[in-house]
C-alpha cells in the first residue's frame, strides 16, 4: 500500500529506536546467599491486611481469618476470593504493575517465579512455624531461601478396586513395581477389566504420574547448579513407564479428558494413579457402598524407597506491604498446627504440618491416613522459574514415548538439551 | 417467495435436522446444569437428568451476591456497546462517505491493529490502567474497550453499500456532514447496528480475563468472574456449577438477542430498501 | 464505491451526479466533519491501542521475561533474534502448518455455511424465521466448557454419536481427537459449528440491502435461482462478503480456544496452533519471545488480508 504506511512504519520504529538506549542492568542482586526477613515485632497484630485465596478456600477463608481477629482485637483481614482460572496472570500482572495484596494463597509451582520477580518477603527468622513435611516445606524455598510456608499438601496414591483385585487373586496392594503390573495384567486376564491400569499417555500433568517412580528410584531433577533429567534412575523409570503402554496394559490412545472415574466404576480401568479429590469423584460416581469397593496405596517401591508428587498451596507476604508484621502474624496463625486441624474440619485440605495430622478426624480415616504416610516421602520439583517450561517438554516427550514408542533414552537426551538451553532461570 | 411448495418444505426439513444439530450442545448445556456431579461425571453421559436438582443453582447464588455482580455486568456492557455503536458508526461514516486528508491512513492503521492478537498488548494495557489509578474501578473495566476496530470495519462495509444518492441529495438539501450523518445514514444502518450491538455486548459480556485482572476486590467482580470462582479447583471441576453458571451468564445475552433480532426485522420494513 | 446504485457512477469522478463541481470550501468542511466524527474514536485508540501496541512492538525486539516486566526498559535489545529462534523453532513450524490447514479448510467452510443459512432464512421460508435464527446463533453464546464435553460425547470413538450414525450406514469411524490423523478435522467442523452463527447474522443485515425487485424482475426473464443468486445477490453482497472472510479469517489464524479445551495441542502436536504455543510462551513468562510471535502472526494474518481485499476487489 501507499505511504501512510510507510509513515506509520518509521513512526513506530523511531520509537522503537529511542528506547532501544537502554540495556539490562548486569545483576539483580537477588541470587546468591539464603536470605531471611527481619524480624516480626512482638505482641498481638493490629490493622488491616488483604489477602487474595482462590476458589474454595477464598470462600471460606473468612471464617478462619474471624477466629485471627478474635485473638487479634485490633487486626481486621479482608480475603477477597479469586477463580483458579487465570489466577496465575492475575498475580503476574498485579506484580508488575504494583497492586499486590499483602499476603496471598498461591500454587506451589509459582514460587520460584515470584520470587524471581522479587515480590515476595522471605520468611523472618522469630516467627514460630515448624514441622512441616519435608516436601512440602521444599516447595517454599527458592535458592536456599524460604519464602513462606506450605498452607496445606496433596500427594498422589495408587487407586485400585478391592473388590476386583480379589478376583485378580491379590488381597493386597503392589509394594514393587514388578508387583503393580503383575497385579495390573491379572486385572485384564482375570477381572475382565479393559485396561489393567489409567496411567496418562504423556501430555501436559503427566511428569506427574511418572516422578514418583523415578524418585523411588533414588532421581534428582537438579544437582544444584542446572536441570538433570539424562539419567539412569530417569531412564529407568520412563522405561517401566512405557512398557505399561507397550505391552497394552496402559491405553496409549486415551482422550484428552480422561474417563477416570466412570471407567474406575465400571471396572474398566480399575486402578489408576492420582490425588485425594479423587475419593469424592468416584464416590460420588459409584453412589452408595462404593468406598468399600476401592482403596488406595502409597506408590510401588523403586530401588530407593517410596515417593510421590507433593503438590497444594503455599502462603506468602509480599514485599510491597504496608502491614508487613501483621500478614505474618497471620501466617504464622495459619501454620498453627490446632489452626490447621480447624481449616481441615472446614475445608478438607489436608494438614501441612505434621502433627495435625494425631487429631481424630484424621488419624481414624484409613484411606486418608495413607496419604499422611506418602507424604512424608513425598517430593515436590526444583523452585526454579522456568520449571513450567521444562515440564512442558518432558510431557511432550513423554507422550512420544508412550504413544509411538520412542526410545526413551533419546527422549530424556531432548529433554536435557531443551532444559540446559533454557535454563534455571535464576 | 422463492420456489415451490415442495422446495419449500424440502428447506424447511433441511434447516429442521440442522437446528436439532446445531442447538444440541446448548440444550445439553441447560438439562446439564440440573444434574448432580456424579451423574455429570457418567459415561456415556446422560441427556435427561436423572434426578433433577436445583441444587447448583441454589449453591450459586447462596454462595454469590448476585445482585452487585448482574449490576457491574450490565454497566460495562452496556457502555461497551453504547460506545461502540457511537463512535464506530462515526468514523464508519467518514470512512466510507467522505474525502479527507489521512483517510486511507487512518483505514489502514485500524485495519493493522484488528489483526494483532489481543495476548500481546494484555500487559502494557494493564500497566496504563494502573498507572491511571483505574484498577478496581467499573470505568478501569470498560474504558479500554469503547472503540473497536472491528467496529469502525463493520459499520465501513454496511456504509458503503448504501446508496451515495443518499449523501448528495442531503447536501442538496444543505444539511451539514454532521446531521446527514445523524438523520440520514444513522437510521438507514439499523440491521448492521444490531449486529454491531449482539457482537459487543456479547463479547463484553463474557470477557473473562480482563475483569478478572483489573477488579481487585469482589465489590467490582463481573459476573463470568464471579461465576468462575467455585466451579473450577486446584485439581478438579465442578461440572454443576459450572454449567449453571455458564446458563446463568447466557440468560442475559439471549435476551439481548431476541430484542435487537427485532430490530433487526424493523431495519428491513423501516428502510425501504425492500 | 458505489456497486449498490443501479446506474454507477463516472469513473474517476467523487462529485454529486448534476450538482455541478464541488468548491474548495466545500470539500474543506467535509474534511473538518469527518477528522470530527474520527476524533472520538481516535483519542481512545491512541491510548488504548496503539500505545500498547508500540510497547509490545519494542518488546519483541528484547529479551524481556516476566521478571523483567517492572523495569520494562532495563533489556537488551536483541534485534530479530527471536524470530530467527522462532522460524528455526520446530514446533512453532508445526503450529504454523496446524493454522494453515485450519484456516484454508475452515473460513470457506464456515463463509459457505454461513451464506446458505442466511439466504434459506432471508428469503427461503415463510415462518419460524425467528426460531432458526435465534437457534442456528446459539453455539456462538454457549459456553465453551459445555461446547467441549459434549463435542466430546459426539466425537467419542465407541459410543459418540457421530460414530453411532457412521456405523448405520457400514462405516467405522475413525478415534476422533486421539489420532493424529483426525484430530485437525474434528477441530474444524467444531469451529464451522461454533462460528456460522456471527457470519449468518451480518450476512443476514447485508442481503437486507439487496434490492428485491432485481430479483423479481429477473425471476420473470426466466432466471433460475442459482443464477439469480449468482449474479445479483453475490455482486450486491461483496462488502459484507469480504467483512466476513476478512474478519472470519483473522479469527481463524488466530485460533486458540478449540484446541485449548479439546485437545491440548495433541495428540503428538498435531492441533497445536499458532496462538496457542504464542499463549504457552506468554505463561512461561517469555514476553519478548512471545512478542515476536505475535507479530509474526499479525504479519501473516496481514498478507492473507491484503490478499482478500485483492480478490474481493473495492472498486474505489
């Protein structure tokens, strides 16, 4: 077209030009020694803070903070209540642009992030929070720093249908991985089930279900300095995890929205591998009598032992906040273990701290007490802020792996490079 | 009327198999929205609920303050559309009508920005919102978007297909560029109004990720936000709420459709262009 | 432009047809009323477009990452560097074969679609018009969460419908969205479906300016109804015909929501599209990168543009 265009083009560029002067500035100072906050004044809290949690828990996060502000007369906590839909762009955005609250609920994986972005106060050193599990309270640090504290856990288990493991011959769970594919073939040839096990073919989540075997077999995803996935203990895990696909145990051509749980019900697929909201989701297919149809089990042992995903949310203050003392002394609240028994009664997050874990409603929940043990073993990935990223290239290889059968070892090697080009991020 | 009889009612079996096509998800959507989670979660999934339940909806509005939501809602839309229609409509005009300098310019820059994905402009927009002290604000919600592109493109094309005479004949008369603009062509536009009209205010209606970012408190929460806020979770959806929910958010719109579909009728008898 | 009034006017010539040369003074004041009537417009999208966009152009040609995003300035310019990582980028290539497949299928599936819904409605029946008018909009109002589970029920492989009425007739239907091969025109009936709705309705405010008594007339001369349709009501029809490609067609290239909801990008990236690895970017926090997608994006969209106002020729 004619020169209008032209116009605007230099126009635009010119612009361009004029802030191009500018260049990064060489460090941002940030790295390097563990860092903790200033200490937190004594006494009880006074003044008003605000606080972002999402969906549920923003809901009913106010009747907790109520009982904050009765042991604190002169505090007062506003929670405003966020959708999990986009909450992430919601922080992102609030964090360029300054208009944070002064603490909030946020996702385990956005730490490393967050603290990147050099928006998060780290923890003071005279605030009583303790007794965390360990892979929880791993979530929180970023380089060595603890920025927060873990609010409540989730880790994953393997479901599997009492009732037709009976049938299959097996009155008990798999403790090795040898054990869970015998007892996952028999589920096909004796229980007339479809497929022995759901296990995700690949696609993003599914590094989920394939970590906890490879930290069973003694894996560590970074060695302090990068990403370390071209390993044997990876190697080895990814290729018991193909070989469910190989051999027809695993669907390799599953939906993208799975069936989980009405396949689960059926008994079609009666075992799969995933968190406790799972209980209520197949319960609530299966109707009345179900949960004594199922039951679940800490993951299979690889040469190292028992592990899992820990996953959940983390609590933080952020460093722009005017009533800094006071948010902390609201997460210090949190993290009461009394505190968290009460956030369970009302929510049914499970309990970061260990020793909420001796109350009754809990300790007498057989299937709830399972996740209690896998947690304690239970790891959460490398606070990085690229993790998202490098994930994402893991679960792209992975569903190669499981769906057209290629070679593992090439598959981790891709990982690695893509991982070392991108880097910690730090 | 075009055809015969049995043409007629060949169409009419035609466009019968494909409304029942085209319709299906919609009526899935509604029926969805009175079944319990679990029957929700079944697979195959069922079309008639088997216990009809009004429980989503009671736990929706139990848990939301509907009334503030519905206001802020109407608001934004409704000043997203009026804006719209104004401002597009006038540029359209000149546009398409009127000679002056830059004109193609001015085509080509709107043209340019229609085609950059939203995505990318998401962030320094906020930015600006914020640094103008507009976030938690109803007019930080409809500000940045009482012009559009697409608009000024819509009203251009339907302009242009009216007849010139129009124009002429109103100068004739010594009517100004202005009032030929507000007496003559603005009520000959009606259809292409109403179009303009359903798209904007729908698209207003259900934008999600904007409201969501710039409201900070629940006092300035539209209602897709707020309709988000129990549905989805950590780790799991809750199919109930969410469906009705989404019946909820479409209540409004449909009936926004069905009264513009009637202008849409009177634009034909009114402008005599039969 | 003047295609619509029956006798056209002389080339070259913008002056009322027997009122004489327009004046100087005269054009001076159309030229005022317009910049008038543009003025609105223009201030808000000075600020809330261009200036953004001015800031996401620069950003492109930087390092910018999200850390980055509060001192926006503090970068290295890189110069093109991202879009010379972004052509090399083989999943990026994938994506952009995806969007192509999608939108050379798709908009005149959908254009073709959206025409024939308007002309039955427009003129082919009598009563109900209001009924399937307002049904044949729907898909465009549901929410796209509903829209996906029961595209999936349809699309299932042993039970979905569309599978249940292929096997009436002896076919075996293909495993829709799990295999590779499938997974591309699954998306692109999904999309026609969603999408004829907002085309019909401006086509239907366009076929409103089409004279009827050509039609009439012509219908006497023994024209058939094809040929009444070919050559009076698409002639008549180009503005609205090239809004609709045009804005049909950008939407396309930058679409997003189908795949987000449906497939992920899978099965083995074989529904990944441009906007949606450009949105995958932006959450891992690589703004420039990003950036430069986005404008790679508009470039392409910005050629298949200028290449449908060629086809559909202005005559202005």
């Amino acid at each position: 077209m004619r020169r209008p265009t032209t116009t605007a083009l230099v126009l635009v560029a010119s612009a361009a030009l004029t802030l191009s002067a500018c260049g990064r500035a060489e460090t941002d100072g940030a790295g390097g020694e563990p860092q903790t906050g200033t200490d937190v004044a004594e006494g009880a809290a006074d003044g008003t803070i605000t606080v972002w949690a999402m969906g549920a828990e923003g809901e009913k996060l106010p009747d907790l903070a109520a009982q904050f502000e009765e042991e604190n007369p002169g505090a007062k906590v506003n929670v405003t209540a966020i959708p999990w839909d986009a909450a992430h762009d919601k922080f992102t955005t609030a964090i360029t642009a300054n208009s944070l609250p002064d603490a909030a609920m946020v996702g385990t994986t956005w730490m490393g992030e967050f603290a990147g972005l050099d928006a998060l106060d780290p923890l003071p050193e005279n605030l009583e929070v303790d007794g965390f599990f360990e892979g929880a309270q791993g979530t929180t640090e970023v380089d060595g720093t603890s920025y927060g504290i873990p609010w409540y856990v989730e880790t994953r288990l393997l479901y599997y249908r009492t009732d037709l493991a009976e049938q299959a011959g097996f009155d008990e769970a798999p403790t090795t991985w040898e054990g869970l594919k015998e007892m996952a073939k028999a589920m096909q040839t004796e229980a007339g089930a479809e497929y022995g096990i759901g296990l995700q073919a690949g696609g993003t989540g599914s590094w989920q279900t394939v970590m906890p075997f490879a930290w069973g077999e003694g894996a560590e995803l970074t060695d302090g300095e990068g990403y370390t996935f071209d390993t044997p203990e990876m190697l080895e895990a990814v290729e018991y995890y193909q070989s469910f696909f190989d051999e027809g145990i695993a669907n390799k051509s599953a939906p993208a929205q799975p069936t989980t749980e009405p396949d689960f019900v059926s008994g079609d697929v009666p075992m799969f591998i995933s968190g406790p909201w799972m209980m209520s989701a197949v319960e609530e297919v299966g109707g009345e009598g179900f949960e004594d149809k199922y039951s679940v089990a800490k993951i299979p042992e690889g040469s190292a032992g028992s592990s899992s995903f820990v996953g959940g949310s983390d609590f933080v203050v952020f460093k722009s906040s005017q009533e800094r003392d006071t948010a902390w002394k609201f997460v210090e609240f949190l993290a009461d273990p009394e505190v968290q028994a009460t956030w369970y009664d009302m929510s049914t997050d499970l309990p970061s701290v260990q020793s909420a874990w001796d109350t009754d409603a809990l300790a007498s929940d057989e299937k709830l007490s399972v996740f209690g043990e896998q947690l304690e073993t239970a790891k959460a990935p490398p606070s990085y802020p690229t993790w998202e990223q490098v994930v994402a290239s893991l679960d792209t290889e992975l569903e190669k792996v499981t769906k057209t059968g290629a070679d593992p070892a090439e598959a981790l090697k891709t990982v690695q490079q893509q991982a070392d080009s991108i880097g910690t991020g730090q | 009327m075009l055809g015969s009889r049995k043409q007629q009612y060949w169409l009419y079996g035609v466009l019968a198999v494909a409304l029942v096509a085209v319709i299906a998800p919609f009526v899935w959507m509604v029926l969805g929205s009175f079944k319990t989670t679990g029957e929700l979660r079944q697979s195959p999934p069922t079309w008639w609920p088997e216990t009809a339940t009004l429980d989503n909806y009671t736990q929706l509005f139990a848990r939301l303050d509907f009334g503030g939501y519905f206001t802020n809602s109407i608001v934004v839309a409704t000043a997203v559309t009026a804006g719209n229609l104004v401002f597009c409509s006038m540029l359209g005009y000149a546009l398409a009508m009127l000679d002056f300098r830059g004109k193609r310019a001015l085509f080509v820059v709107v043209m340019t920005t229609l085609m950059i994905p939203g995505v990318v402009t998401f962030v320094p927009l906020f930015v600006l919102v914020a640094n103008a002290g507009l976030v938690d604000t109803l007019p930080g919600l409809f500000l940045p978007f009482l012009v559009s592109p697409f608009g000024v493109f819509l009203m251009r094309q339907f302009i242009l297909g009216l007849p010139r005479d129009l124009v002429d004949a109103g100068r004739v008369d010594g009517a100004g560029e202005l009032r030929i603009y507000w007496r003559i062509i603005l009520p000959l536009c009606g259809p292409a109004l109403a179009t303009l009209g359903i798209l904007t205010f729908l698209g207003s209606w259900n934008n999600f990720l904007w409201p969501l970012v710039v409201a900070q408190t629940e006092q300035s929460y539209t209602l897709p936000v707020a309709l988000a806020l129990y549905s989805t979770g950590q780790n799991s959806t809750q199919y109930g709420l969410l469906l009705a929910g989404a019946t909820v958010v479409v209540l409004p719109v449909l009936v926004v459709f069905m009264i513009f579909q009637r202008r849409f009728i009177e634009g034909i008898a009114t402008t005599g262009i039969k | 432009m003047t295609a619509t009034t029956a006798p056209p006017a002389p080339p070259g010539e913008t002056t009322a047809p027997g009122g004489g040369k327009r004046t100087r003074a005269a054009a001076r004041a159309e030229g005022r009323a317009a910049w008038i009537l543009a003025l609105p417009f223009c201030l808000l999208f000075l600020v809330f477009t261009l200036w953004p966009v001015v800031q996401s152009l620069f950003m492109s040609f930087t390092d910018t990452r999200s850390r980055d995003l509060r001192t926006p300035f503090n970068v290295n310019v890189i110069g093109l560097e991202n879009y010379t990582r972004a052509f090399a980028d083989p999943v990026f290539r994938q994506a952009m074969a995806n969007t192509a497949y999608f939108v050379l299928v798709g908009v005149p599936l959908t254009l073709t679609v959206a025409l024939a819904a308007a002309v039955a409605l427009n003129r082919g029946i009598s009563k109900l018009r209001g009924v399937f008018r307002l049904g044949f909009y729907t898909p465009v109002i549901t929410s796209i969460v509903a829209v996906a589970v029961v595209w999936r029920f349809l699309l299932e492989t042993d039970y979905g419908l569309i599978n249940t009425a292929l096997a009436w007739v002896g076919i075996d239907g293909p495993n829709w969205l799990g295999d590779p091969n499938w997974s591309m025109p699954s998306l692109i009936m999904m999309a026609t479906w969603r999408n004829f709705g907002t085309g019909m309705i401006i086509f239907l405010a366009g076929l409103q300016s089409v004279p009827w008594h050509l039609h009439e007339a012509a219908a006497i001369d023994g024209a058939s109804a094809w040929q009444r349709f070919r050559h009076i009501t698409l002639p008549m029809m180009r503005p609205t015909i090239l809004f609709v490609s045009v804005t049909t067609g950008i939407g396309y290239l930058q679409f997003f929501e189908e795949p987000y909801v449906m497939t992920s990008g899978g099965p083995l990236n074989s529904t990944i599209s441009m906007s949606m690895y450009t949105y995958n970017q932006f959450g891992f926090g690589n703004y420039g990168f990003a950036a430069s997608l986005s404008y790679i994006i508009f470039v392409i969209v910005a050629v298949v543009t200028a290449i449908q106002f060629r086809l559909l020729r202005e005559n202005d």
